[in-house]
C-alpha cells in the first residue's frame, strides 16, 4: 500500500516538477536571438512625416505589429553619435557611462590632436594587409556595462554578443565591453575591420565577406568608381546599407547566433542616414528617399531573420531607436523667419583666445584654448592656464566669462563681412539674417555639481546628465535653438533642444503588446526592459524605466510558455500583421 502511494505521489509531483523547472529557469533559449537597431542620425517624425510611403514590413513591423513609443526623448544635451550608442548600450547617460562626445582631449595620450571615443592605442586593427600597423579600438572608455554585457555575465559566457555598423564606434560601444566582436568598415576600402581587443584574426566567413566581390558591387549600386573612398562615397546611399546588412546576415550565419541554448544579442547601427543628413539635411527630398529605401531593406532583413533564426522571428525580439535627431539646415530654418544662424567656431575660439590673452597674457598670442573644438565642449589647454598661475575653477570661469563678450565679438565681424559683400540686398530684406547668440555655459566643475551653477529644472538635469570626467578641463556652450557651428550648407546636432533628442523607439517580439503608446519615454528605458524580461541585472549605471505598459500580461508557468511565464506562445508575422486593426492607444505616464 505505502509502495502504491508513493508511486502516486511521484506521479503527481513529475508534472508539477516540469512546470517548475521550465518557468524558473533563467534562460530557457526565448528568445533564440535579440536585435538593438540604431539608425543614426534619425529624428523620429521622419515616421511621421513618411509613414504612407512605407509599404511593407519595416518601419511597419514597429508601428503596426510592435509596441512604438512616439514620444521619445534624451535626457541629456550633449546629443552626439558616441554618447547616443553607448547610452543606449548601457542604459545610462553620460554621466554614468563617461562617454561626452565622439572624441575629446587627452593630454595625457595625446599632445597634438583629440583622441576618439574608442582608439586605443593598446591593440591594433585586425582585417586588412597593413592592419596591424594601424591602432587598435576599444570600449576603454565605456564605465558602463550593457545589456549585452549582463547578458554574457549571467550565461557566463555562454551566450554570444556582436556590434556591426560602418563606424567604429557605433560598433563598440552599443555592444559593450564583453562582445566577441564588433566589426565596422575601413573608410577607404569599404573592408570589414575589428580590433586585437575582440580576436587576432577575422574569423573564416567575415574574410570571405571581404574577399567577395561585395564591395565592388556596393560601389556600382551606389554609382561611384571603383577606387572612390567606400565611407564618404557609398556612405550616404542605401548600397551601404545593403552592404551592412548582408555583412550582418553572413555575421548570424557564420557565428550561428540564435542557434544556442541561450539568448545571442546582437547590435546594427545604421550610419547612412547620418552620412547623407549632414549634408543635406533633415527635410530633403534626398533623405527621404534614403529613408524610404531603407524602410524595403528592413523588410528585407526581417523576412531573412523570419527564414534564417531557429523558429522564425517568434524568437527574435528586436528594439528600434536612433542615437541623436538632427537640426534643419540653417538657411532653411531661417527663410521661415527661425533665427537659425551658423556659428564660426574657429572665429569663436580666436576671440576667447584673445580674451585671455589680455587678461592674463598682455602683449602675447598663446593658446589658452586647444585647437581642433568642436561643440557643445570648450576644452581648456590646462598647461597654459596653469603656466599663468590659475587653477581650474578660475580658469572655467574666466573663460565662461568671457563668452557672451566673444559671441559679440563674432556677430560685429559675421555683420562687418556681410554689410562689405551684400549691402544691397540686407537693405531690401524684410527681415534681417538672424544672428550667433548665446544661451547659457557651464564649467566643467559646476556639470560635476562640484560648485553651484546649475538650474533646479530639467534643463538643468539635461546639463547634469551631460557630464563626463573626461576631456580635461572645459567649458559646455549652449547656444539659443537652431544654431550650430558652421558647417557650409549642411548642418548637424550636438544640443539639448527638442529636435536633437528626439528619437523613436519601438519594440517587436512575442514579449510585446502592439500599440502606440504616447506616454514620455527615454531610449535608456531599452536596455532596462530587456534585461527585465531577460532576467538579467540591468547594466551597472541603468537609470532607465521598464516599459510595462507595453508588455504582454503575465500568465502561470507552463512548459509552453518562457521565461517565467511573461511571454506568451510564439506568435507568427501573419498574426502580428492582423493585429494592426486592434492596435491600441495609451496616453499613460510613465513614473517620475
């Protein structure tokens, strides 16, 4: 009888044993595979403005069938290529991972120019004959983890992480400092390159990706010779992104990512639109042609995942942001009577160099200030300073002082050339051409909350989350909206306003409620979600939210259900297609 009741009792228990074990697993291999999507340079109503010439399932695999977040903004001011990747890497902004900008200087590294984001003279590239001659890249910089890196922690290893992109450090800095690889573009060749950092050698399928004749064909699908430089020539087209993206594709079939017993991430970022948008700006019928291409690649792509992931893309979650917005072209903005003036950086360094020469330096022309600026930072040449006696709070300040004289300075010889060259017309004009004005500074020391300065407002947060330890000494320089430094007939981003921070973000995957969801979000809130549904720590410095709103309802654990009973059965794109008809819409906050 006691040997018939156990029996019974093991019978009941097994079933039971099996729900447990499924449900509490951390990972379980759902999803087989997650995609961090950064399309850089890619202001969010852009899907907006061209959403009716998207046809497929790109952009539309977001919007319709994914949970899309329109209203998604920085926190921070200093809206540059490098800080967007590795904020949305590591979820935390630059005051927690470090990184200020795409270079700054280092006078302790470097003496006669600013370093990148990511060189790292320690290592040596790896992908081309003469590549070791050439110095190597790293996260060094990067005081953060990713969600990519607490993946790779809570696997111990076992799950592999990626970056690919055509820069550097998009690649590096989006994936994190454990990935096995990130690999990114010679400029001239169009080569995939990576650094003795991730591995000593390409791996087979990258070498023959090289040795294909893809490059060549990139160039011809762009239209540019065959020895023209592959980054600035093929850059701005989608033939670069089509390469990037078959370089991805041969990435997840060689290194069989998706097709392990945990969850692979990998990180693309997309740098045409950023290429091309320099140049022409963000309301150009050009870049809307490269977005619209762009949007049949993505389509592309996602039906390749669909066919190529183990179980299709029910096992796939994939989130989609930029790392920055863009400004219009001044001298568009301005026919519509924005006072968007062009800044001579080189003319405003001149006339704070001047500056300090009078004060500390009479009779004298020394460089108080490095050359080679670039904004939103002034970097201070801290020898210099220290030479003349003065320490680094007053050598901020008298710089910080000695700005708005300087932007003066700077409009009288923007208006002494314009009144030599152009009289006739400024007299006949309705409105005056706008003017280089200055908004507000901040020294280095009072972004560090080291001495009082900043403003108990969320413009004031946006200045605190733009500090970095890095860079020496300097001054942040905000100047009034839509201006920029000078830039020819382009334009570019590096501010706190609006058009800057503005990004989408969208997620799609079986984890997700498709909808639009109009609350404020922040792309940090990315990595703080997926790692979330994950059930891995969030990257060391995360400040962002999980989105919840957005999340599926849980259920009770059962074999068929993953990763502790938050995501439901696998659901097809046919499905997700259907479900553009009961799309919902949400004006719920997030919490403060």
């Amino acid at each position: 009888m006691y040997k018939r009741l156990l029996v019974l009792l093991l019978s009941a228990l097994l079933p039971l044993s099996t729900t447990l074990t499924a449900g509490a697993s951390a990972y379980d291999a759902h999803p087989k595979l997650v995609v961090i999507l950064v399309i850089d340079q890619f202001r969010e109503d852009y899907l907006e403005r061209y959403r009716s010439d998207f046809k497929d399932q790109g952009f539309r695999l977001f919007l319709d069938n994914g949970a899309y977040f329109p209203n998604c903004y920085f926190r921070y001011a200093n809206t540059k290529t490098a800080p967007g990747h590795s904020t949305i890497g590591t979820g935390a902004y630059t005051n927690g991972h470090g990184i200020s900008s795409n270079g700054w200087w280092d006078l302790s590294r470097n003496t006669k120019r600013p370093i990148s984001a990511v060189e790292d003279p320690r290592y040596s590239l790896v992908g081309m004959p003469d590549a070791k001659e050439h110095e190597g890249a790293s996260p060094r910089n990067l005081l953060a983890t990713t969600l990519g890196d607490e993946v790779r922690l809570d696997t111990k290893g076992e799950a592999k992480l990626f970056g690919v992109s055509l820069k550097d450090r998009a690649a590096i800095l989006t994936a994190g400092h454990s990935a096995n690889g990130a690999f990114w573009i010679d400029p001239a060749s169009g080569r995939f390159l990576t650094s003795t950092y991730y591995m000593s050698s390409l791996p087979d399928w990258a070498v023959a990706f090289n040795n294909s004749n893809r490059a060549t064909q990139a160039r011809a699908e762009a239209g540019v010779s065959s020895d023209a430089p592959f980054f600035a020539a093929v850059g701005p087209t989608s033939a670069a992104v089509r390469y990037e993206l078959d370089f991805a594709r041969a990435l997840i079939q060689g290194e069989k990512l998706g097709a392990h017993n945990v969850t692979d991430v990998l990180t693309i970022s997309i740098s045409s639109t950023d290429i091309l948008g320099h140049a022409v700006g963000p309301d150009s019928p050009v870049q809307r042609e490269l977005v619209d291409q762009l949007d049949v690649n993505l389509d592309q792509f996602f039906t390749w995942l669909d066919k190529n992931v183990p179980g299709g893309l029910h096992n796939v979650w994939m989130a989609l942001s930029a790392d920055h917005g863009i400004a219009p072209v001044p001298a568009v903005a301005a026919q519509l009577g924005i006072p968007a003036a062009s800044i001579n950086l080189k003319a405003l360094t001149a006339a704070l160099n001047a500056a300090m020469n009078q004060q500390f330096s009479p009779g004298q022309t020394l460089p108080y200030l490095l050359p080679h600026q670039e904004l939103p930072y002034i970097a201070l040449n801290q020898p210099m300073f220290e030479r003349a006696g003065l320490n680094e709070h007053e050598a901020e300040r008298a710089v910080q002082q000695a700005m708005s004289a300087a932007f003066v300075t700077l409009r009288k010889q923007e208006n002494a050339a314009t009144d030599a060259t152009d009289a006739a017309t400024k007299s006949s004009q309705k409105r005056l051409p706008p003017e280089p004005e200055i908004f507000r500074t901040f020294t280095r020391e009072q972004m560090a909350s080291l001495e009082p300065g900043l403003p108990p407002t969320e413009f004031g947060q946006l200045i605190a989350n733009s500090y970095s330890p890095n860079g020496g000494w300097y001054v942040m320089v905000v100047p009034d909206a839509y201006q920029m430094g000078a830039l020819g007939q382009g334009t570019t981003h590096y501010t706190p306003y609006s058009y800057d921070r503005h990004v989408p973000l969208g997620f799609y995957g079986s984890a997700f409620a498709p909808g639009t969801y109009l609350n404020q979000v922040e792309p940090v809130d990315i990595a703080a979600t997926f790692a979330a549904l994950l059930g891995v720590n969030q990257p060391s410095a995360s400040v962002g939210h999980v989105l919840t709103e957005a999340l599926r309802p849980e259920r009770p654990a059962t074999p068929e259900i993953h990763r502790r009973g938050v995501i439901h059965k696998p659901i097809s794109r046919s499905t997700h297609t259907r479900a553009t008809a009961t799309k919902k819409k949400t004006t719920r906050k997030t919490q403060p």
